[in-house]
C-alpha cells in the first residue's frame, strides 16, 4: 500500500523552521529573562508559561482571531505586506512559535539561572562585553540545556494538534500536517494509514529523545 508522505514532510519542514526562529528569539530572551530583576518579570514569565496550561483549542482560537482579516492586526498584515496568516503555512509558523516557546525558553532560562556567577565577573575581568559574554562564555556551559530544549519545542511542533487545526484547518499541501492527517484517517476508519502517520511519529520523537538523553549524559561525564 502506497502512502502519502506530503503530511510528514510538512510536518518535519514546520518544525525545522519553528526550532529555527524559536532559537533566534527564544534564547536570547531566556538569557535575559534569567539575570533581569525587572518587577514584572513574574508577570512574563506566567505568560510565556500560559502555553503550558491553556487547552491547545484555547490558544488556537485566539491566535485565528488574531490572523483573521477581520482582526486589526490580520488586516495590517494583509494589507500592507500581503501577508495572510489564517489558513496558511505561515500562520502555522507563528502560531507554533507561539505555542512551542515554553519549552525552549524555560531549559535555556534554567540552564543561565545555574551557571556560577563567577563565570560571568571573569568575563568582564578580562574585558569581555555582555555580548561577548553571552557568545563565548555563556552558552557554551549550558549545552546540555541547549540541546533539550531545542530538541523538546521540535518535538512538541511535530505532534502539536489543535493549535495547528484551529490556525490551518486542513488544506493539503499547505497546513495539512500529520497530526491532521491521522485523525482524518481515523474519521474515515482507515486505521492502516493512520497507524503508519502515527508510527512514524512515535519512532521520530522517541529517537529525539533518546538522543538527547544520550548526548546530555555523555556531556555531564565530559564536565565531571
């Protein structure tokens, strides 16, 4: 039996670039978030956690509103870039990034939150600035942290269900990822494709698992 593998390849291309943006964006911002003692800082850090708590059909609902043309910041989009987000790709992209943050930004914000601050005063003894810091010292003692939530917002993209049926809906081709397509499958009781998105699913993310646990051990041993 032949099977479509258009879902998956759509599914692992929406992971790659959300990963991708989430690492421009989120690290930064984790590095901040760890060291900054702003009075609202409470107040981000619930936020970027909300995605952890809401139902995934809440944030998928909000975020539609948000990207529809009807919605100011849609018609803006729209209409001065040409950019539609409701029903497409790219609303996929961002609703992901939006949804996936967490789970970069809080492995990463632990990761600064535990290195000594000797780190940090040696590097400004030698002259080094907060950039250079971040850079060359930094981030190179929280692989580990790095790897895991690099590897966890991919991972969480790539089963992620109902933000991305509530942004896309289900177009082939365009939004029809695979987690769309195995409950499509189940509604049409055509369990043997729907086993095969599912399996596939299941041995992509176990071996992103088992990857990370591998290489973080043998980190640790590198460090002890």
């Amino acid at each position: 039996m032949s099977y479509d593998w258009q879902p998956l390849l759509l599914t692992f291309r929406l992971a790659a670039i959300t990963t991708f943006f989430l690492c421009l964006i989120g690290i930064p911002f984790a590095w901040w978030l760890a060291y900054t003692r702003v009075r609202f800082k409470p107040i981000l850090e619930a936020l970027v956690s909300m995605p952890l708590v809401l139902p995934p059909s809440v944030l998928g609902f909000y975020l539609l509103l948000a990207f529809s043309p009807q919605s100011g910041f849609g018609h803006f989009l729209e209409q001065t870039i040409g950019l539609k987000l409701a029903f497409s790709f790219e609303g996929l992209v961002l609703g992901s990034i939006i949804f996936s943050f967490p789970f970069l930004v809080h492995p990463v914000q632990s990761g600064f939150q535990n290195l000594p601050a000797s780190l940090t005063e040696a590097a400004c003894t030698l002259g080094k600035n907060r950039w250079q810091t971040f850079l060359h010292v930094l981030l190179p003692n929280i692989k580990p942290s790095l790897l895991a939530g690099i590897v966890l917002s991919f991972a969480h993209t790539v089963g992620e269900f109902g933000v991305v049926l509530m942004i896309g809906g289900n177009m082939p081709g365009e939004t029809r990822v695979a987690s769309i397509a195995i409950y499509d499958e189940v509604e049409s009781l055509n369990y043997d494709a729907a086993n095969f998105y599912a399996l596939v699913l299941f041995a992509v993310s176990f071996l992103l698992l088992l990857v990370v646990y591998w290489l973080n051990k043998k980190l640790l041993m590198k460090v002890a």
